[in-house]
C-alpha cells in the first residue's frame, strides 16, 4: 500500500489535500476538523505523522491499519496496545 492509498482510505470520502509530495488527511486518533495526519511514501514505508501530537500506534489503531499494510519488511519492535 503507498500514501496515496492510505490516505484514501483515511479520509473515508472526507477532506483530502494535497502536500508536497505526500497528503494530508484528518487524523483518525482524535477529533480533528481540519487536516493534521500526513502521509508520504518513504524510503521503506508509508510515513505518517500527526501534527496535532497523536503517536503513530494510536493513528494506526484508530485507522484499522496493520504495520504490514505500510511495509513490505516485518518491524523490527512488535508494538502491542496497552
């Protein structure tokens, strides 16, 4: 899955802006009414980052994602919810 496809998937019909090279979607970790995650393709991965301060597991979390859908590789710490 690359950025574009996550961030589709974020969005669910929402506000989806172009930024830069990747996109910006309402983060789904917290009340958000104007665009805060961004999503970009990396090196490895699908980067995201929540400029309103949520950590990555809890978008990811929140979004239904798998770790697996963002790399190809298998991570090299296992995150597991609290």
């Amino acid at each position: 899955m690359n950025a574009r496809d996550v961030a589709a998937r974020l969005s669910n019909g929402g506000i989806v802006k172009r930024s830069g090279s990747g996109w910006m979607v309402c983060c789904p970790a917290h009340p958000d009414d104007s665009p805060s995650l961004s999503i970009a393709d990396g090196d490895k991965a699908v980067v995201m980052h929540c400029h309103a301060g949520c950590p990555t597991e809890d978008v990811i979390a929140a979004s239904g994602l798998d770790w697996s859908e963002l790399s190809d590789e298998e991570p090299a710490v296992t995150i597991s919810p609290n």
